[in-house]
C-alpha cells in the first residue's frame, strides 16, 4: 500500500477484487488470506477457494506496506463488506 492509501481505500479496492473472483458456488469454501510477507515489508491479500476433491486455488488481490497499524483498520472493513473467514500466514514470530 502506498503511504498515501489510506485504510478505506485499500479495502474498497480489495472487496471490489473479492467481488470480482467470487462466484458463488454450493460446497466451495472461500477464504480470505493475508500473507505476512517479511522479506518485502508487506502484506499480501489472497482469495482462496476449494473445491471437494481438488486442490486449493488462490488469486492475489493486493498487497499493502506492512504496518500494525493500518492493517487492523482494513481488516475490519474487508470483514464488515465480506462474510468470510480470514485466515493469517506468517504472523506467528512477530513481535
């Protein structure tokens, strides 16, 4: 996320990325996922879906400058325009 993007703006992007790739279909789990990634100081956005018996697909959705303090803020717009779980990766060693 540049620095000049501000919360809302990188959700409104992101939700309108979800709506884009989602098609609603019966036994498909969607998902949201948000990759910490250390190496290039930023979070990416993925939206994930399976189907029974296949493999797991993904498609990038955005990815922002890693700070605690904005991503708390797009969280919690993403959730409140989506109803799906996120799941977080890379999280777990961060102080």
């Amino acid at each position: 996320m540049p620095h000049h993007e501000s919360a809302s703006a990188a959700a409104k992007l992101i939700l309108k990325r979800i709506y884009d790739h989602f098609d609603h279909h019966l036994n498909v789990r969607y998902r949201i996922l948000i990759v910490n990634d250390t190496f290039n100081q930023q979070y990416n956005w993925f939206l994930e879906w399976q189907r029974p018996g296949h493999r797991t697909r993904s498609v990038p959705l955005h990815s922002l400058a890693a700070s605690r303090t904005s991503l708390p803020a797009v969280v919690r717009l993403v959730r409140q325009g989506v109803g799906m779980t996120i799941a977080y990766r890379g999280f777990a060693h961060q102080r």
